[in-house]
C-alpha cells in the first residue's frame, strides 16, 4: 500500500516536473502582453433595437486586435435610462499572449469603465466587460440638422450637451472662428451677408459631464442665399424679436426666438427675468436641477433671486439654493 502510494506520489512529481519544464519552453515561443489600451466611441440612440447602435472600438497595438463585441444587457431595446455593457473580444498575435492584467494596467478612452476580463484559448483570448456611459450622460451625434434660409440653424436637443459648437461653411469654405451656444439652436445670419452662393452649417456637442468629451462633428444640407436676403441679414442680423406662445394641446408655455426656433433644455433670459425650458421646449417652474446646483422657478416660471422660497429655503444673488 505504501509502495503504491509512493508510486502515486512519485509519478504525480514526475507528471509536475514535466508540466514545469513544458512551461517555460511555451512560454519563450510567446511575449506576454502587459497592457490594453482602447479607445471605444458609441452613438446609441434610445428607443432602438440592439444592434441598431454604433460602437467603434480601435487600438494601435500590433500585439492584439479587436474581434467584435457581444451586448450583456438583458434588455431588447435601449432606453434612456439604459447602461451599457458590452464583452470585447481581443485576439493575440501569434507571437503574444495576455497575461493576468491589474486595472491600472488597463486603459479605456472614451468614457468606458472596466469591469472584468476572462482569458481563453492558452491566453490568446481575451474577453473584457467594459460599461458604457449612461444614456442619460452619453455624448451623441446631433440629429436633424436643419440650416433655414433666414439662417437659423437647429437641430435637436441633446441631454447629455452643456454646449454646441457651431461652424458656418460657404461654398465649403469656413466663415469665422467656431461659436459657442448653449442652446439647440444659432443664429448664423452675421456670417451669411455674402450673397448669391450656398452655405452650410457643422454641429457638435459638447459634454456637460466629462470635460473635453465631444461628439463628432454632423453637417446639413446647403441653403442657397440671394443677394436680397444677404442685405437682409447684413441690415437685420438679429432676426427680429421673440415672443410667448402656448400650447393649445396642453396650456404649457413656450418661448419662440422669432425666428421660428425654440429654447429647450436651456436657460433662456427674457427681458430681466430667467426662464428655464426643458428638452421639449416647455417652461418649468419649481426647482431646477442645472450643473450641480438647484434654483427655484416661481409658478409663472421665473427664476427666484436673494429670496425665502415658498418651501422654506434661501437662493441667492445667482438664483441658487444656498446650502446652510
């Protein structure tokens, strides 16, 4: 029994020291990767089936390559409230191999979060769960991009956007510096006063969330503009006056620019009062939410300043909730 048993032992000894001596000859053949940098940018729109978003994930190395992705959400449809998560799947070059990674070994730019990666194949595959920024703070591309010929430009509003970055092209070349709006809507006519040639209009979004996090840049179709309707803007740039309309559906009131636009999701200052809209374009009133902070709009919608609010708190000069 002993004699077996030492047998056991001794052919288990000579089955590890084989295995030990297999290892570093497989282990020479191939070099360890020691870290994963990717850059992945998505542009998920809600209210789509999976499948129907855009999600590019590049790398520069020459050690792996990025083989797809597999959605882990449980859901058929992404909502507005959805998160995200995806499974990469990254194959190494022949002569490499994943090694066990730490976290800060990793890099994901993008907004993404890693979450777990899982080795297969004898380390030449490896599949990362990564989780994507929340719909509700992604970055989108803007759509319906529109460029009027009383050159007002709109499209719609992104939640996710603190900003916009707005350019003016004529005949495909730039006029001016970039401009800057915080609403879903420009006024371009200052930069349309050269007559008898077409124009377009590029559009960004700009995060409110993550510094420097910005889409890609979307262009509309081109408008055409008479000489007559360039003097037009060079004597009118402004575009007239705006004014208060309400909702004969619901009674809820909205501000048109007077240029056929909208304010929405967006302070807009009327006379010496602030008013905010929300993505739809209506007036709100109670408390706001905005960047961090939360200002009081009264029942006709304008925000509360250096005041005791009917439930009992102070906001500021600013118009926001002071913190005692």
């Amino acid at each position: 029994m002993f004699r077996m048993k030492k047998r056991v032992v001794l052919g288990l000894l000579a089955g590890v020291m084989a295995a030990s001596m297999a290892v570093p000859s497989y282990a020479a053949s191939r070099k360890a990767i020691k870290s994963i940098s990717l850059t992945i940018k998505a542009n998920i729109q809600p209210e789509t089936d999976f499948g129907q978003e855009e999600i590019e994930i590049e790398s520069n190395s020459n050690k792996y390559s990025v083989d797809g992705y597999d959605i882990l959400n449980d859901d058929f449809e992404w909502r507005d409230d959805s998160v995200p998560r995806i499974q990469i799947t990254l194959t190494a070059e022949d002569d490499y191999y994943f090694q066990s990674l730490p976290k800060d070994k990793i890099t994901l730019k993008g907004g993404a979060t890693f979450i777990k990666a899982t080795r297969q194949d004898s380390s030449s595959t490896l599949l990362m769960d990564v989780e994507l920024p929340s719909l509700q703070t992604a970055i989108r591309d803007v759509e319906n991009l529109k460029l009027s010929d009383n050159g007002i430009a709109s499209w719609d509003a992104i939640s996710a956007a603190g900003s916009y970055e707005v350019r003016i092209y004529r005949d495909d070349k730039a006029v001016g510096s970039s401009m800057v709006v915080d609403t879903n809507s420009c006024n371009c006519r200052d930069r349309m006063t050269k007559g008898d040639t077409s124009y377009t209009v590029k559009v960004r979004p700009v995060s409110r969330f993550e510094d420097g996090e910005r889409g890609e840049w979307v262009e509309s179709a081109s408008v055409y503009i008479t000489g007559d309707k360039a003097a037009e803007f060079r004597d009118n740039p402004t575009g007239g006056s705006g004014a208060w309309a309400q909702s004969p559906e619901n009674g809820r009131w909205c501000y048109d620019n007077g240029d056929g636009t909208y304010p929405a999701n967006a302070w807009k200052q009327v006379g010496d009062k602030w008013y905010f809209f929300d993505a739809q374009g209506y007036m709100q009133t109670g408390w706001i939410q905005w960047e961090g902070k939360e200002y009081y709009c009264s029942e006709n919608g304008d925000m509360q300043v250096n005041c005791m609010t009917p439930d009992n708190y102070w906001v500021g000069e600013d118009g926001a909730k002071i913190i005692q």
